[in-house]
C-alpha cells in the first residue's frame, strides 16, 4: 500500500478492503509522505466502525519537524533550531517511527537543504530508523535529487528509499528506459 493508503479510503467497503489485505499478506500498513494525516483520520474513523484495526507503521515527516520549529520560513536553521528538530526525530522514533520521510518537492519540505535532511536523519539513525523520499525533482533535476537522497543515506548511515520513483522529460526517457 503506497504511503497515502489510497486503496483504504477510497474502497465503497472499507472492511473488504482491509480485510482483503489481511488476507494478501500485506501488513503492516505503512504510512508516511504526502496524505498521511488525512490517513489517520480515515483509519481512525474505520476502527471506531468495524472495530478492526490494521497493524500501522509510520515514519516522522521532515516537513512536520520542520513546519513544528520553524513554521513555514524559508531558511536555515539555527543550531538550536536543528537541535530541538532532530529531538523531535528522537521522540517520534521512541515512541515507534520507522525514521524520517520527506516530500521535497513541495513546500515547506522544498526548503530543508540537504545538511538539515543528513542531521535529522542521523537522529533516526541512532535508533536504526531509515529514510524515505518524495525527491525533489522528477524532472531534469532527477539525477542530482537521487545523489541527494543517497548522500543523505550514506552520511547518516541509515538504509533509504525513494517512493513515487519516476523520471519525467523527454531527456530522461533515454537512461530510464
């Protein structure tokens, strides 16, 4: 299930849904990235009416981090700043994240640079968390967004993974194919 659980909300039967699920094999249900909280809520409102309730994973998005220490700014950190950040990473790691997730391709998550990822990733780290990624291009930027997300994996020493993997433009169709 892709990190927006769109099969769950979307079914006209949301406990054959889950249900089939189940029986697929496919759990836990992971969430993080784009549409995560309205996934919750769904989710929320499914156990209360069928009184099932999935097995949920969650990674911390970097952009909640970011948006619950700097609101909607566009700049840096402060090391103070980073600091209570990569705190938060800490907590939602102890209280059952699998590491961070982040979207980079919209705002605010577009404007965390690549040091404040690496620094809030190796938080996760500590924990043996990894990091996920909507990079920030698809486009004629993609090769320069997967070094990004690499550098990120290599420099915090966590496992990574991009979702939404896709490359877009004419002048990348001919190394994709």
């Amino acid at each position: 299930v892709g990190q927006e659980m769109r099969k769950l909300p979307m079914a006209r039967r949301p406990a054959e849904t889950i249900a089939d699920m189940q029986d697929a094999g496919i759990l836990p249900i992971v969430l993080g990235g784009i549409g995560y909280v309205a996934a919750i809520r769904r989710l929320q409102d499914f156990e209360a009416q069928h009184r099932i309730s999935p097995n949920v994973a969650s990674f911390v998005g970097a952009a909640t981090v970011r948006e619950h220490v700097l609101g909607y700014e566009n700049r840096a950190p402060t090391p103070a700043e980073l600091a209570r950040m990569q705190e938060l990473v800490r907590q939602a790691m102890r209280e059952g994240a699998l590491g961070v997730g982040s979207s980079l391709i919209y705002a605010p998550a577009s404007y965390a640079k690549t040091d404040e990822l690496i620094a809030i990733t190796k938080a996760a780290g500590e924990f043996g968390g990894a990091y996920i990624s909507h990079m920030r291009s698809e486009g004629d930027r993609f090769l320069e967004a997967l070094d990004e997300l690499l550098l990120i994996a290599k420099e915090a020493k966590v496992p990574a993974q991009v979702y939404h993997l896709k490359a877009r433009r004419v002048k990348n169709r001919e190394w994709s194919a």
